[in-house]
C-alpha cells in the first residue's frame, strides 16, 4: 500500500493525482499539455513529478475538465485547495540554501516505499550519520565556496531523510550497494569514520535494511554512476535519480531509464558481498582504522 501523502508536500500530492486522473482518461502527457494553451509535454510533466506548480488555477481546472471529472465537486476543490496552498507549508522549503533538485528528491523519496541506492565512492546519503555527512561537505568547502549556514541546511535535511527508513512503525525499506572504496574512503577525522562504521552496523542489523558491499576487486559489471530508485506504490510512477556533476539531481519516471538502472542494480546484487556478510566486513574495518 502507497504510503499516504499529507499536506507537508502539497505540490507532490497534486502532481501525483493529476498524473493518476490523465491515465485513468487514457491520454499521454503531450495530448493532455496540447489541450491546454500555455502547456507543453516538458511543463506539465515537471507539474506531475511535483517539481513545478501550475503557472494559474484556469490551467489546472482546464485539465480536470479535460480528464472528465469536472462534475466531482469534492475532487475538484480538494484539488484547488492542494494548487492554493502556500509553497511554505512545503516542508522542504525551509531549505532554501539546498538546490532545488535535492529537495524534490527528499519530498519524494519521503513517501517511497521502496528505496534502493548504490553509491561507488561515498556512503549513500541514506545511511550516512550526521558527522560524516558535515565531513562530506566541510572537506569540500573551499572547492565549493559553500557557507556554513549552506552546510548546515544540507546536513539537516540529509537527516530528515533517513527518518523514513529509522522510522519503528511502517519504515520505508531500503536496499544499499556501497563500493568497497566509499567506506575505505577517509571522510574527516578517524572518530568520523568509526561512527560512520557504527551506523552502518546499526542499520544493516533493522529486519527492512539490507546493505551489501562491492569489493573493488570483483569480477563485475559496475556503474560509476550513483543512482537511488524510488518506489512509490501501486499507481505511482516508479522514479530514477541521479546526481549531476553540477551538484544537482536528475529524476526521471520514464520506464526505459528506470529499466535501465533496475537491470544495473540487479546485476551488482547478484556480484556483491551478501548483506549477511556486511557486519563482519565493517567490524574489520573498525579494528583496521582504529
């Protein structure tokens, strides 16, 4: 069961509902944005993924009307009050030195059912503690020109993320490859690495959390491409991200991407330590770094 939106992502709540009312008119994004002057493919798809709002109230009642469901009075003012709602009761938003793309990711990833990531060079933001996080960004701060007040949001909401999956009622499940170089990887000092070492410990022990590690030497087809898949539920569209090297997120529900990703994490599954094998792998490197 898809897990209920609230009003902390209005946006992402519309965007999801609209998309559902199109296909249950049976019309594909470009005839839908076609019928609506001011609409075209790119807008309103950015609209369904909850990264845009609509331009104006006429365009979303436009649509409704289009999909046929003008005479639902509920549906339609649920809607509407979704569209008027303030982008500040958007959770999200307190961020504002976090880029766009992140937040849209946290927004959505908030009500994943499923998430599974694989990270090369770095402990995924999904496992990470909140002093190798900090390292992450203050080891970088000069090459970025990044503020503290900048570090401080991002390590903020990279906490609030991991909420779902530490969550003791109905947590998101998570699946982790991590290369075996992103946790041999010095990030801040020794005391850094060692917490870090305890949160993987401590999260690969939760009954929903795996965490498999890929040895550098493996034998195995790999991507140098960190990516997350994010599952949805049932009638949600199943959702790619991955980072740029501009410091940004790409997301993608297109199904040859999302695909393409799902064949890649199945085939580094199959070549990975198994996630029983995790726990012994970290408490040697515990004793190694100590």
């Amino acid at each position: 069961m898809a897990k209920p939106i609230g009003m902390t992502a209005p946006r992402l709540k519309l965007g999801i509902q609209m998309r559902e009312l199109r296909q249950i008119a049976r019309m594909t994004i470009d005839e839908a944005a076609k019928a609506v002057p001011g609409l075209n493919y790119d807008k309103l798809r950015r609209i369904e993924l909850g990264k845009s709002p609509f331009r104006q109230l006429s365009d979303l009642r436009k649509l409704l009307e289009l999909y046929g469901v003008g005479d639902d009075v509920d549906l339609f003012e649920s809607l509407e009050e979704l569209y008027k709602t303030p982008a500040g009761q958007d959770w999200t938003t307190q961020f504002r030195g976090v880029p766009d793309g992140t937040r849209t990711l946290a927004g959505i990833e908030s009500v994943a059912v499923e998430v599974r990531a694989y990270h090369p060079t770095v402990v995924p933001a999904q496992i990470q503690c909140r002093a190798y996080a900090e390292a992450l960004y203050r080891d970088v701060q000069p090459v970025e020109e990044t503020t503290s007040v900048m570090i401080e949001e991002n390590v903020s909401l990279r906490m609030i993320r991991r909420e779902p999956f530490l969550s003791s009622e109905g947590p998101t499940k998570l699946w982790v490859i991590v290369g075996e170089a992103a946790l041999r990887h010095p990030v801040g000092t020794r005391e850094v690495m060692q917490q870090q070492y305890d949160e993987v410990l401590r999260m690969a022990a939760l009954p929903h959390v795996s965490i498999q590690v890929l040895l550098t030497d493996s034998a195995v087809k790999r991507l140098w491409t960190n990516f997350s898949i994010l599952d949805l539920g049932p009638d949600r569209p199943v959702t790619v991200q991955v980072d740029t090297p501009w410091g940004t997120s790409a997301m993608s529900d297109k199904t040859p991407q999302v695909s393409r990703f799902t064949r890649w994490f199945n085939t580094m599954i199959a070549s990975a330590e198994r996630p029983e094998e995790t726990p012994a792998f970290i408490e040697n490197l515990k004793r190694v770094n100590t």
